[in-house]
C-alpha cells in the first residue's frame, strides 16, 4: 500500500508540474509575440539633411543647417527640440525650431573637414576652407590706394586755393590800399584849401 501511495504522489506531482510549464511557456510566447514590444528610435542619416554655405571662412562663424525630414521625430519631440551633436570632436547643443531646422554656429580654425556625429548619424565632408586674409588684404590695399590718391587729390587742390586765396587777398589788400590812399588824398586836399 506504501508503494501505491507513492506512485500515486509521483504520479498527481509530475502531472500538476508540466500543467505548470506548459503555463509557463504559453505565458512567455504571449509577451514575446505582444505588438506593445518597445521600440529602438535612433536617428540615421535618412532622418537629416545637412547644408552647408557657398564659400566657407577661416576664423569667422559658419552656419551649418540641419534639417529634419520628419519634424515631428520621436527624439526631436522628446528632447524638447534640443539635440547634443559631435562636431570635429566638439560636444555642440542644437536647438530646433517646430518645422525641425537647426543651426550649428562653427569656426573653422583650419583647412580642415566637417565631421557630424548623433546616434546612427554621420556626415563627413573635406571642405576648402578659405583664409579670411585672402579677402581682408585686397580690401585693405584697395582701401589704402583710394585713399592715398583722395589725399593726394586733397593737398593738390588744398594748394591752388591757398594760391588763389593768396591771390586774391593780395589784390583786394592792394585795391583797399588804393582806396584809403584816395581818400587820404583827399582830406589832405580839402584841409590845405
């Protein structure tokens, strides 16, 4: 009888144990097959188109634009419109508007290349970045040379009018003197008769 019962307790625990796991498994495929799974929103480089200006300058602020193809991105949202980026190795904040544009203010201290890191995005781009004193110094000699030559021009007529000046105050000083000695003359005239 001993035997009986422990057969039978082997025979009610294996059974109510694969009840148990077949749960469990049923319990499992359910979470995994859930359409709720999260998930992963990493911006790639099909989510940004990047602009750059025409002509790009040593030492002076280049705007690079960022823009969104979807302005409404999950992350953008998330982040209050406000993105870390990795520019040529500097950790830069972005802000964007509502329509998903931003704007990095960057100074080229080289002739060096762009590089823009976030997530799964990546842009590089060797740039031809030009010496700010290439266009400062024509200027400048065209500058000096106008002016050189506005001077020149000044002291050439400043010296014909001091001429004139001179010229003309000599004859009005004669004229006046020609004036006082006619009357002179005749006072003198009319005190001697």
């Amino acid at each position: 009888m001993r035997k009986s019962l422990l057969i039978a307790l082997f025979i009610a625990l294996s059974t109510n144990f694969t009840f148990a796991t077949d749960d469990i498994e049923t319990e499992q495929q359910e979470v995994i097959e859930s359409p709720i799974s999260p998930t992963i929103n990493r911006i790639g480089n099909s989510d940004l188109d990047v602009t750059l200006p025409n002509y790009v300058f040593t030492n002076t602020n280049t705007k690079i634009q960022l823009q969104f193809k979807d302005a409404k991105n999950i992350k953008l949202t998330e982040n209050n419109y406000s993105l870390r980026f990795i520019v040529n190795g500097e950790d830069i904040a972005v802000k964007f508007d509502e329509k998903g544009t931003g704007i990095i203010n960057y100074t080229f201290v080289s002739n060096s290349g762009l590089s823009i890191y976030f997530e799964d995005f990546k842009y590089e781009s060797t740039l031809n970045v030009i010496s700010i004193w290439y266009v400062i110094i024509p200027i400048a000699l065209l500058g000096f040379l106008l002016g050189f030559k506005l001077m020149k021009r000044k002291r050439s007529n400043s010296i014909e009018n001091i001429e004139n000046i001179s010229t003309t105050t000599k004859n009005d000083f004669v004229e006046e003197t020609k004036k006082r000695n006619a009357v002179k003359e005749e006072l003198e005239e009319e005190i001697l008769s």
